[in-house]
C-alpha cells in the first residue's frame, strides 16, 4: 500500500473491507436466527465455541447493525437484524428488577452470570441508543435512559465498581469507566438533545485529562488512586496506549460540541504522544501495553498486537486530519494502516485476526473478554467512511 493521500481510493478500501469482508462474515457465522442476538463466543474462522452471550457484546452488535443502516445504506436485512437484537435485549431476562444489566444470558435469554459489570451497561445503552436513531423507538429510549441514570451514581466510587472483566487494582481508580462513560453521555445527550447529559460527557472528558492524564509525559496513567495521585510504581505507571488513543477521540468530539478548541488541539496531540510512545521499532505496530519506566506492566499479555489498538488508532488519526490538518496525522495514520491491513486479516475466512503477539504471529485470546465482537472493526470502517466522505466533500 503506497503511503500517498489518496482519499477516494482509501474510502473505496474501507467500504470494500465493510461491505464485502466483514458484515459478510457475521452474516454466515454470527447471527442467531433462533432467539435473536448475535453469537459471540467464536473463533477467528468463525466455528462456535458455544452459544452464551454476553451482554457487552450485544449492545455491540446492536451498535454496529443500527449503524450500519443509519449511516452506510438502508439495508433492511440490517435493520430487521437490528431489531431482533433489540427485542432479544429487552424481552430476555438480561435486566434485574434494578435495571442492572446481566453479564452473560443463555441462547434463549436465560441469566446465566448476573449483573457484574457497568460495561455491559454501556455498550447496551450505546445500542439502544444507535437503534434509536432510526427508529425514534421510544422503549428503546426508555430504557437507555433509565439505564444511564442507574449507571452515573456509581461511577463516583470506584472501590465498589462492578467492572469485570477489568477489574480495578484495590486503591485505584481506572481510567476506563470515565472513557466509556463520556461517550455514553455524548450519545445519549446528543439524542435527547439534553444539556444536562452532555454536560456530562465533558465532566467526564476532563476528569480524565485533568487526573489521568500528565502533562509531562504527555500520556494517559490507567490507573490513579482514590485521591487522584500519579504514583511512582509499576501499577501507576503503567500505559494502554490503545485505550488512550479511543478515549481522546471520544473526547475530540465532546469538546468539539463545546467549541474547546484548545483541548481538541491537545487530544490529537496526546493520540501522536501515544503512539509514538506505545509503536515497536524493532517489529512494527503498536504494543497492547507498557510501563513509563520500563518496569512490569500491569496488564495482560502487554507485548501482543491486539486489532482493535490498530482500528481505534486509524479512526483516530483519520478524524485528527480532518480537523487539524496537521502532516503528521497522515504519516501516523499510512503506518498503521500499512502494518494493520497486512498482519490481521484472515484472507481465508474473512474478517480479521483478533490477537498477535509482538512478531505479529497470531496467537489466542489475549483481551479480557474471550468473545469475538462485531464491534472495533466495523465502527472504524463505519466512522471512517463517513469522515473520509466529509473529507472528500470538504476538499
């Protein structure tokens, strides 16, 4: 692939990629036709390991077949596939009598692990969300946000966070509740047209840039303690570049609606930080994880090339030449792009290769959830398309 700004030819390889490898795939192997939902627990070449399915993942879903139809084309295989995947969330027993989202439910909608995590909340909010965009389905926004409301108090206090499966070093605050939750915020308030919700998601994006982030280093500490310290050890140093990276273009659009242009300005200059500071000279791509002063990293397998580091990344730098232009934003984005689209996908089955370790080899799971989603991959090529298309149009 030629590193050259091509950007009608780049946005044909992303609809291409989208339209003819990856939805394809989760046609033929992930869609329950049975009960609704999609199935999660596969492999890369799409055999079910078996049919539980886990919350986290179907709002994923959900996500990604609403997007795809609200913003690729008006498929209505999409859209039908999209409405099962609501009606399975919302007819299923997946929600207690406290609105608490469960972990995983069997095929038919059964609770087999219950509520233990406010990711699995947020991705079905995200979906619901999503869903109604299309539809003005006024259950569906009910429900996220009801859903919402339950989730914000808890976030105040995160030694009593149910979070799996990334659970939280006692004495810390994670940085990965704030970033989902901003976006979360984003979304619902931009629905609801609600100032107070999107007020919200600016909280969140500066609790972040004000305690996580360092502006020495210029990177995002994973980890804080209660009274919002850095500390000097190897659980406070360490750094998920990928995990920074997709919190700043999160934040990139929140502080874009509130025209601070300043703080769009330094999380596109955090996104270059992190890369440079998380790429592997000696074998190319970006590593999963990495302590600031060389010691352990806590986090696991922190030298695998995870895909969606490398999906989140090229959005990011995508949405980072649109809206400043800079040169580097194209340099950075042809290096990832070069490295991704030659190591991860799977030529024989479609789709891509989840997880390889640091010569690019592929290897099991390595990520917290051992799912395969429809998610990281397909948002990039969705929300690419489009500001590919803006920057098309705009040129």
């Amino acid at each position: 692939m030629k590193n050259q700004i091509d950007f009608p030819q780049l946005l044909t390889i992303y609809r291409k990629t989208l339209l003819e490898d990856v939805v394809p795939f989760w046609m033929k192997h992930g869609i329950d036709r049975d009960y609704g939902g999609i199935f999660n627990c596969i492999k890369d070449d799409g055999t079910i390991i078996n049919t539980e399915k886990y919350l986290w993942s179907q709002g994923r879903a959900l996500w990604t077949f609403s997007a795809l139809y609200n913003r690729i084309s008006r498929n209505a295989e999409w859209l039908n596939i999209a409405t099962k995947l609501k009606d399975f969330l919302i007819n299923s027993e997946a929600r207690d009598n406290q609105g608490a989202w469960a972990y995983t439910v069997s095929r038919d909608g059964k609770v087999v692990i219950p509520p233990q995590s406010i990711y699995a909340d947020a991705f079905v909010i995200l979906g619901l969300i999503e869903f109604a965009r299309i539809t003005k389905d006024r259950q569906a926004i009910d429900i996220a946000f009801t859903s919402y409301k339950r989730v914000k108090p808890l976030l105040k206090d995160q030694s009593t966070l149910p979070t799996e499966p990334n659970r939280i070093p006692q004495g810390y605050e994670h940085h990965g509740p704030k970033m989902i939750y901003s976006l979360v915020s984003y979304e619902l308030g931009s629905l609801l047209e609600d100032q107070k919700i999107l007020q919200d998601a600016l909280n969140f994006a500066n609790e972040v840039m004000n305690d996580h982030f360092e502006n020495k280093s210029g990177l995002v500490h994973e980890f804080i303690t209660y009274d919002k310290q850095i500390v000097d050890n190897d659980i406070g140093m360490t750094v998920v570049p990928g995990h920074a990276i997709e919190s700043m273009w999160f934040f990139a659009h929140i502080y874009k609606y509130w025209g601070e242009e300043e703080k769009v300005k330094k999380v596109f200059s955090a996104i270059r930080r992190h890369l440079e500071f998380g790429w592997d000279e000696e074998y190319g791509g970006i590593f999963l994880a990495k302590n600031i002063k060389g010691g352990e990293v806590k986090w696991w397998n922190p030298e695998a090339k995870v895909w969606w580091v490398f999906t989140e990344a090229m959005y990011a730098l995508l949405l980072a030449h649109e809206l400043i232009g800079e040169k580097w934003c194209m340099e950075w984005y042809w290096k990832v792009h070069n490295y991704a689209f030659s190591h991860f996908p799977d030529h024989e089955h479609g789709e891509w290769n989840q997880n390889l370790d640091r010569k690019g080899n592929k290897i099991p799971v390595v990520t917290s959830l051992k799912v395969k989603d429809f998610f990281h991959l397909p948002r990039a090529l969705i929300m690419g398309t489009e500001c590919l298309q803006r920057i098309i149009n705009n040129s």
